[in-house]
C-alpha cells in the first residue's frame, strides 16, 4: 500500500472502543508516513485533547468520530468544534464513524463543512484510504 506523505501530520482518533483504537491506529499508521496520533475515549476528554493539541501548536487536521460514544455523542462534539475551533482551523476534517453509517441522525453531520465523510464500523482499510 502506498503511503500518503504529509498530508496529515496530526491526527485524533476520538472512540471508547480500545481495540478499536490500537488497530486504527496501526491502519493509520501503515496509511500515512510522519503521523502524530493522538486518541481520546470520551466527548469530554476530546475537547480537552483539542485544546492541549491547540495549546502545544500541533492542532489534527484529521479527526475520525465515533458516533455512538457512551459519554456524550457525535452531535455534541461537531457542535463544539464548530463553537470552539472550525473557524480558528478550517483545515480540519471530521471523518465520522459509525456501525450505522446511514442513519438519519448521522446524514445530519453532513451539514457540517468540516464533517467529510461516514464510514461504517468496522473500517475497511479501502475505505479509509479512498477518503484520505
């Protein structure tokens, strides 16, 4: 597989499910060449991780979502990116992620310019490469 240098030099990965992040984080990591991944398991967490990652200069330009998150959900968290940071960062791209990739509620994270797409759970490696 080839790798896609640079595009992507911060990355969160934003799921409670730690084998889903230990095996995205390999994907990823096979995917794109010179990536910082960072991950958080809650909503509340998340925003926090983006403030930290803010702070320290190293904002992600990717951010994969669980939709379904335990504590708090993909709809609270897009609303506070758009408060806090798409337009500080308008390079940022949201990429949702759900077992139910075409549910009514989740066609609504379309709206947002910065939500790229939705992919189903689990990720095919195709997939995620096509929409990186």
């Amino acid at each position: 597989m080839t790798k896609i240098k640079n595009r992507y030099q911060n990355i969160l990965l934003i799921d409670d499910d730690r084998i889903f992040i230990v095996t995205y984080h390999k994907i990823f990591s096979s995917i794109i060449k010179y990536a910082n991944i960072e991950f958080s398991m809650s909503m509340a967490t998340a925003i926090d991780k983006l403030h930290e990652m803010h702070k320290k200069g190293s904002f992600p330009e990717l951010i994969t979502l669980d939709w379904r998150l335990k504590l708090g959900g993909g709809e609270y968290f897009l609303e506070k990116f758009e408060q806090l940071y798409s337009t500080q960062y308008p390079q940022t791209k949201v990429l949702i992620v759900s077992e139910m990739a075409q549910e009514t509620e989740v066609s609504k994270a379309l709206n947002y310019s910065f939500v790229t797409a939705t992919l189903p759970k689990p990720l095919a490696m195709r997939d995620l490469s096509a929409v990186l």
